[in-house]
C-alpha cells in the first residue's frame, strides 16, 4: 500500500529519503549529519536545527523546513495538481534552481518517468532502485556508500 504522504509533488519520493529515515528512526547523529550537508549546500539556513529537519514525508503532519518553504509544492498547489508529473511546463524555473544538484538530478530523473508509468510502478521503482547491490540493506536517496557493508553505490 502506497504511503500518500511520501509523494513529493517534486518527484523526491520520501520513501527513500534520509531525512525521513533519520526522523522514523530518531537518529540525531544522522540528523546532524543531514543538516550540515545541507548547511554547507544551501546558504542562509544556518540558523536551522535538526529539530527544524525533521520529517515523516512532504505531505505529512511533521514536514521538514524545506518542505515547509518548497516552491515546487507550492506552485502545484496554486495549479490544484499533485504534482510536476502532471504539469506540462516541467522541467521549469523551479526545477531549474532546485539548490541541492543530486536532488535536481534525481527530479529530472523521476518526473518522466512517474508521468509514463503511473504513481504505483514510479514509488515500486523508487524504492527498488535504493537497494545495495551487495548486500540487499536499503539505502536513502543520495547515499555514496552502503553503511551495512560499506560497498560505494551510485543509485541516483
């Protein structure tokens, strides 16, 4: 059964999100770990804690500071649709200066393809594509490196 709350209207399926992971599983050292990535990509957010990056999906009751301020969510909610998949202007502005790369890259990725295959077979893929080919342990969306067998990965 599909988690709504996990469908980013942006396409970064949540399912597959460390952010998530780190909150669902209340790893703080992980959380900090997020959050100074984050800091040292995005400026103007050192302000930000990990209390601030918490998050069980972008359409849930507890969202992320991102999440929070998203254009992309935004923009599709003024447009009354669930998300870029069904916007004929993507890829645009928004996807454009997205600030984190991997996240563009994995948009620009995941928005055609949920858009031919429907949201079951793009959420099924999603979450099969985070899977370490050596050993099986799932992995967040981003990961260089499995943290059960330390295997490098490049899955997005």
């Amino acid at each position: 059964m599909i988690n709504e709350a996990f469908l980013a209207p942006c396409g970064l399926y949540c399912g597959v999100c460390g952010v998530y992971y780190a909150t669902r599983d209340d790893n703080s050292k992980f959380l900090e770990k997020l959050l100074h990535f984050y800091q040292s990509t995005i400026s103007g957010i050192d302000h930000l804690t990990i209390e601030d990056l918490k998050c069980r999906g972008c359409l849930s009751d507890q969202i992320s500071f991102f999440c929070r301020v998203c254009a992309i969510k935004e923009c599709t909610r003024e447009k009354d649709i669930a998300g870029c998949h069904q916007c004929g202007e993507f890829p645009c502005t928004h996807i454009e200066n997205f600030p984190v790369p991997v996240g563009k890259k994995v948009i620009l990725r995941a928005i055609p393809y949920w858009r031919d295959h429907g949201t079951e077979q793009w959420v099924a893929e999603e979450e099969l594509r985070y899977v370490c080919p050596s050993c099986g342990h799932q992995l967040f969306r981003g990961a260089k490196r499995c943290n059960e067998c330390r295997t490098t990965v490049d899955l997005d």
